[in-house]
C-alpha cells in the first residue's frame, strides 16, 4: 500500500492485468488484495504514517496557496478532481517556493 500512496497511484491499480501477471510470475507466494481491501484496512495506516510529518512541515508555514482542476475523461465518463498546493519556507535567509 505504501508503494501506491508514495508514487501517487490510484487504488485501482492493483487491478491492473500486467501488474498481477508480473506477481503472479515472479512472486506466486504473494497475495495482492483488491482496491476495496486496500481503502478499507490500509489507508488509515498510511495516513498515520505521514499526518505527523506534514504537519510538522507546515507549523512554520506562513501562506499556503490551493489551485483545484477539474476535468471528465469523455471516452470513459471519469470524473478527476487535482490539486495543487504552493507554499514557501524559509531556509536561513532564504525563501524557497515549494511545491507539493
């Protein structure tokens, strides 16, 4: 689960046919549960595992500026919503806009 949450891929990922066939070839012993087994007993220990340190970066954070995008894929009637947060830190003297 931590490999999907780290590289920002969708739970349906799992799903995906050559993802299953790779295990399947190179690591039959393994189980790889389905995307409803993952958001219901996993991303609760995900976001605990990363709360704290996001709210650690953002103690400091004077301004934070949220940009939203929403866009439909037609072919496939998907609906995506991003987001996109800027905020600067200082390191030393120095101002940094960062990106996340």
């Amino acid at each position: 689960m931590l490999w999907i949450a780290l590289d920002l891929e969708p739970f349906t990922t799992v799903n995906n046919t050559g993802l299953r066939y790779f295990f399947a070839k190179n690591f039959p012993h393994l189980y790889i549960p389905d995307e409803s087994t993952l958001r219901k007993n996993y991303l609760q220990d995900v976001y605990d595992m990363v709360v704290d340190k996001v709210n650690a970066d953002l103690e400091n954070v004077p301004t934070i500026n949220l940009m939203f995008d929403g866009w439909m894929d037609k072919y496939h009637a998907v609906h995506y919503l991003g987001l996109r947060v800027h905020l600067f830190v200082m390191i030393g003297a120095e101002q940094l806009l960062r990106y996340l």
